[in-house]
C-alpha cells in the first residue's frame, strides 16, 4: 500500500532540487549589498 503516487513523488524531489538551486543562488549573493 502506498502512501504517495509516483508521480507525487516526482513532483516533490523536482519542488525540492529547485528550491535547494534557489538557495544555494542567493546565499552565494552578498548579504550585505541590499
């Protein structure tokens, strides 16, 4: 039995590899320059 479909799944990692791209991208940004 099953918790999530495949495709949920999928669709979470892909949600959480973007989101892990958009924090490396703005912690790479200096945080002082507002």
């Amino acid at each position: 039995m099953r918790l999530f479909p495949p495709f949920l799944i999928k669709y979470i990692l892909r949600n959480l590899e973007k989101t892990e791209l958009l924090h490396r991208l703005v912690s790479n940004f200096p945080k002082h320059h507002n």
